[in-house]
C-alpha cells in the first residue's frame, strides 16, 4: 500500500509544483533532503560502529556471562519456558543489554538470533510461544538507558543539547515496558 501512496504523493507534489512555479523549490528540497540523508546516515555508521565493535568486544570476555547471570533473575521471570535453554538466555540477554544501551540496529540481529533459537524449541512453527510474544512486546517497549540513534539524529540536526532527552526517555520506555510486560503476563494466563 505505502508504495502507491508515496509515488502518489511525490508525483502531486511536483505537479503542484510545476503548477505553482515552485519547481525550483522542489528541485531545491530533493537536494538538501540528501545532503541531509547522507549526512545522518554517517553520523549512525559511526555510532553504529562505536557500539557494535564495543558489543564483539563484549562478546569475546567474561563481560556477557556476567551480564547474563546479573539479568537471569529478570530472564527467568519474563521467559519461564526458556530456563533450560542456555544459548536462548544469552542471546535475549544480549539483546537485551543493546537495548538498554540504545543499540537498536545492533539489537536487531540479536533478537533475530534469538528469535531462531526460540523457534527451534516450537512445536506448532505457525504460532508464537508465550516466550517469542514476551520477547516482541520487550523490543517494542525498547527500554534504553542511552538512547544513542536520537542522540545521534538531534546532535546530527546541531541541537543544543542532543542529550537532554535523557529523562524523558526513560519515562516513556519504562512505562512502556512495564505496561507491556504486565499486559502479556495477563494475556499468557488468559490465552
């Protein structure tokens, strides 16, 4: 559906354009939007490299399992059917812990990972497990502690003070969070 309605809107737009003699406005926007575009996209390689490298690091000390045995309490609650499948642990745990970091893009293959791990335990392959929905509705709510993409979008755009979101973020994840978990909880006992 979104690829009729974009090509819809840009088309309306150039010929309101050319209707106006604002073409040159236009022609002008295309430019700009991706001088702006390349620009952001350097500015989340960087950060994305930054912390991806940090995450291998990681991944290759003791720094994982310790981080894996301080969240287990936290795992076992949320992924009871997950408690005797160690790599599924590691890897929501890493996932986790990008999360809370702020490394939405580097989360993304670990909750993938996790994903296929908690899917090789499945036994209807065309239904989610409580675990697979409990790990959606905890991406979702994506609670951060650093949230580095939009500190990177507002210190991109030259904000004062790219940082000063900080706190609002946190609000709005942990409620998020919370809201979610509970809700699934109930939905689990329900369902």
């Amino acid at each position: 559906m979104l690829n009729i309605i974009w090509p819809a809107f840009i088309i309306i737009s150039v010929i309101y354009a050319l209707g106006t003699g604002n073409i040159e406005n236009v022609s002008n926007g295309i430019f700009d939007s991706a001088k702006s575009a390349v620009e952001l996209t350097i500015t989340f390689f960087g950060t994305i490299c930054l912390w991806n490298g940090i995450m291998e690091i990681a991944k290759q000390t003791t720094l994982i399992q310790k981080l894996t045995k301080g969240l287990k309490p936290f795992i076992h609650f949320l992924f009871p059917e997950m408690k005797q499948n160690k790599q599924a642990e590691e890897e929501i745990s890493m996932n986790v812990v990008a999360n809370l970091l702020g490394l939405g893009n580097a989360a993304t293959p670990l909750g993938l990972k996790a994903m296929q791990t908690m899917q090789k335990e499945n036994m209807k392959k065309d239904t989610l497990t409580n675990s697979m929905a409990m790990f959606i509705v905890i991406n979702t709510a994506s609670l951060q502690l650093i949230p580095t993409n939009v500190i990177a979008i507002r210190s991109s755009l030259e904000s004062n003070s790219p940082s000063s979101i900080i706190l609002q973020v946190w609000v709005a994840t942990i409620v998020a969070a919370i809201v979610g978990i509970t809700a699934t909880k109930i939905l689990m006992k329900r369902f």
